[in-house]
C-alpha cells in the first residue's frame, strides 16, 4: 500500500512517515501541495494531507488534484476542528479527516480503516470482473450450444469461432454460395454387417467415419450430416473458403487413402474389407438454416449437392468422382482422369465424370 504524506511542516512528516514505515507501508513525503502535485502519478492509494498549507495548492486544491489523475483515497489532517471544515473536507471526497494533534494510534487507526476499504473494494472489483467473464463463458456456452444444434457435435472451434463471429450470416434463411459438396458411402458394408456381431459393426463404421471426419476437418469443412453409413460434408460454407474445391479434393484423398489403408490391414486379419466411395461437385446451392424456431440446422440446397450425391453412388470402391465444375478447378494441380459423360440416376442429362486419382507430384 504507497502512502504520500503531504505537510509543510517537517515534524509531523517525519513523524507520520517514521509510523506508517514500521507499520508497513510504502511512503513517500512532500513537502508542499505543489511538490506533491509533481508525483501524483506514481500511483498512490492513499494520500495524507494538512489541510492548511501555504502557496497555491492547499489540501482542498490538492485533493481535487489528486481525484482528477487516479484513485486514491485522500485523509485529511487539520489543526481546525471548526465543523464546518470536516464537512467541506468529507463533502470535497476526503475519506476521512484528523485532528491536529493526533496520537500515532489515532494516525494507524485511521490509515487502516482506509486501506481496509481499498482492498475491498478491489476485491468487489475482482468478483465484479470475474462474474462478468463467467456470464460471457455461459452466455458463449449458450451459443456454442446453438451451433452445435444446428451443425451437430462434429463442430470444429474454428467454424464455431466464425458462427458466432458472423451471427448475421448464420442465421440466414438462405443465402446463394459457391461450395464444394462431398458425398461418401461405404463400400461392402451389407455383406461386412451380416457375417459379424452388431457390436463390431459399430465399431468398423465409427472408426471409418472418424477416418473420413478427420480427413474433412484438416482440409476446412465441415460434416453436414449422416446419411445411413455414409455422410455429407460441406467446403466454402459456412466459413468463407475461394479454394473449397480444392480443400474438398484434398480431405477426399486422404479419407479414401486413411480407409484404404485400413481396409487392407484388416484383409491380412481376414476381415471383410470395408472401402469408400466418394463423389464431388462444385456448384452454386441455397444456404441457411432450414427448420423452425425451436430446431433448426444449416444444410445446403441444389442441383449442386443432388449431382455430388449421385456421383458418390456411381463411385467404386475406392474411387473419387468429379462433377465438371470441381474438375475445372482442380486442373494443374491433381492428377485426373480422362473425361467420360455417364447418365447419372435422376439427373436429365448426361454428366461429363473425371476421376481423381492423386496430388500432382512435382516433376
């Protein structure tokens, strides 16, 4: 606690800095209002001043001084016990105000109780603060609960940060974007689930959804939904993305390259393999949230998002599938097949197809 005594005469600095030293305190002496005025921004918490001084800053101009640049408490000492100057002391802020002359007990006393309601006062303050932050971590809780609602638990904290960052975009009913849709489908999963306890059928998908999760989550996207043993993923939506299709094509490669990995241990386990099939398309789609007030999720809607799916259908095991769109914005830098034009289930025209095969490797 700093303590600046403040009095023209020497004795009683001496005195009361001699006291409040062996008592404890950090003080420091002036001999003027004016010399005091010179360090009061060393962050004092009390200042002890005679009312009474010579020369332009008396107490009463140093405690207004004294209010304007922080806030430390200010005792008043005066040899004056008229009524009327007690009053205009307390009334001027002054927290309270002693007697000239005063016994050291009478000086401790006073200087204690002062320094008491200072430290509570930071304490309230601190509780204060802290009851603040925690109603910001419920209330972002509060939120971040709203999000996974409408995105489901499979959230990453980077697209939860942008959600709640951008509220406004979030809560659109539907909002015309480019993105890249990635549908993928287990391959051989009838025939795996019939020959083997329901448990460890269980457990072959978490782990090849996991595999497929992880490998959308590295590259930006998020997954949409559960479609039976399959799932939908989004890029580009609804966090801001101008290379989704090339993100996609990205999380496609090393999910099908994670689940081929665990496919072929599992084969020398004697294990029925359990693969993938992907398909991809980039397109423009309606996003938002679809649903009511009480349940709602952000989904995508188009021709964009049905053509994906019928491509993930028309994938064999192991293989990733193009729409014309996400083709044209991969050339360069994948390596691709050459272009066949298959009619799709439920698309009215026939589709221009690539394979992709792999990451272009520099030559």
């Amino acid at each position: 606690m700093k303590i600046l005594v403040v009095d023209d005469e020497a004795p009683i600095r001496d005195i009361c800095n001699q006291a409040l030293g062996l008592a404890g305190y950090e003080v420091a002496t002036a001999a003027s209002g004016e010399d005091a005025v010179r360090i009061l921004d060393r962050g004092w918490d009390i200042v002890l001043t005679d009312f009474a001084m010579p020369g332009k800053v008396d107490g009463g101009e140093l405690m207004w001084r004294v209010k304007s640049v922080g806030d430390a408490d200010v005792i008043i000492m005066t040899a004056y016990p008229a009524f009327e100057t007690a009053m205009q002391a307390i009334k001027s802020g002054a927290f309270d105000y002693l007697i000239k002359p005063f016994t050291l007990e009478t000086l401790l006393m006073a200087v204690k109780r002062c320094a008491d309601k200072r430290e509570l006062s930071q304490e309230l303050a601190r509780e204060k603060i802290l009851r603040e932050e925690l109603d910001q971590a419920y209330t972002k809780l509060e939120r971040m609960e709203e999000v996974r609602e409408a995105f489901g638990q499979f959230v990453t904290p980077e697209v939860a940060e942008y959600v709640l960052a951008h509220p406004q975009d979030f809560l659109k009913r539907g909002e015309r974007k480019e993105v890249t849709v990635l549908f993928a489908d287990v391959r051989g999963f009838t025939p795996f689930s019939a020959g083997v306890p329901p448990e460890e059928v269980v457990s072959a998908l978490n782990d090849i959804s996991a595999l497929v999760i992880d490998a959308i989550q590295r590259e930006g996207g998020i997954l949409n939904k559960f479609i039976g043993d399959g799932l939908m993923a989004l890029f580009g939506a609804p966090v801001p993305n101008k290379d989704h299709a090339v993100a996609a094509a990205r999380a496609a490669l090393l999910a099908r390259d994670a689940v081929e990995a665990r496919s072929e241990a599992g084969r020398k386990l004697g294990q029925v393999p359990l693969r993938i099939g992907i398909g991809l398309n980039t397109g423009e789609v309606v996003a938002g949230c679809v649903g009511t007030k009480e349940r709602a999720e952000y989904s995508v809607i188009g021709h964009a998002v049905n053509l994906a799916a019928r491509l993930e259908k028309t994938a064999a095991p192991g293989q990733i599938l193009l729409g014309p769109e996400t083709s044209k914005l991969l050339q360069g830098s994948f390596e691709m097949s050459g272009t066949i034009t298959l009619k799709l289930s439920g698309v009215p025209e026939p589709v221009p197809v690539t394979e992709l095969i792999d990451l272009k490797r520099p030559d």
